[in-house]
C-alpha cells in the first residue's frame, strides 16, 4: 500500500472535518448526544443521504461513536468520541471566526443566523443596585 502524502498537515485536518456539513455536525455533537432526527431538525438544509454519509464518515475516521440501543423501536445516538472532543478548541475558533465575519459583513448577527441552540441570545441580566 502507498503511502498518503500531505503538503501540509491541514491538509489531514480538512480530509477528516472538511466540506460543508461535518463541522456543523459536530459543533451540534459538542452539546451532548443527539439522534439523527435532532440533527436533521438542528440542521433543515441538509439531506437524509448527506447527514447519513457524513455522520458514517466521521464514525470511520473515529470522531463520532454511534450508539445503538436494544430496544423497539431502534434508537441510534451519536456522540463525540475522546479523539473527537480534541477537535473542539478547532471548532470553537472556527465559530468565532465566523461569528466576526458575520459581523463584518451584516453588522447583526442575529439578522442572519437561525435560531437554534448555538445562536441563542445572551441575556443580559440586570440586577436592582444595592442602596
């Protein structure tokens, strides 16, 4: 077998979370487990055949572990694995990026993010002073 050549390590990096949708997979996975139903309504933009395909993927590569529970009806959960959660400081930088670019671009970021559990508003919370 040959062995694969990198130019660069990003390059490992991208072959493994790169493309549209196993980023976001895994920010949703960094919340806690979730079934594939959660991750469709989390995420209405992507196709059954995709989230399926991407979610195998990240299972071979060893990020996510599937859990399949025995009972009826049959019930699969995903979660990050250990190697997968080395992944968040990546993915919290890449939100934050994001977050900024949005920013740059539209001044309100929440004219133009869905709402969801990543995007919730901070809610300031004020308290009476002290007399």
């Amino acid at each position: 077998m040959t062995q694969k050549k990198y130019n660069i390590p990003v390059e490992a990096t991208l072959e493994i979370i790169g493309g549209k949708w196993k980023c976001v997979i895994l920010c949703h996975l960094t919340h806690g487990k979730r079934r594939t139903s959660d991750l469709k309504r989390l995420m209405p933009a992507i196709t059954q055949k995709m989230l399926t395909q991407q979610l195998r993927e990240l299972e071979e590569s060893g990020i996510v572990n599937r859990i399949c529970y025995n009972q009826v009806p049959p019930k699969v959960e995903y979660e990050l694995s250990e190697y997968g959660w080395s992944l968040k400081s990546i993915l919290d930088s890449l939100c934050a990026w994001g977050e900024r670019h949005i920013i740059k671009e539209y001044g309100d970021k929440f004219a133009v993010l869905e709402e969801n559990i990543l995007n919730k508003r901070e809610e300031k919370v004020y308290s009476e002073p002290v007399l």
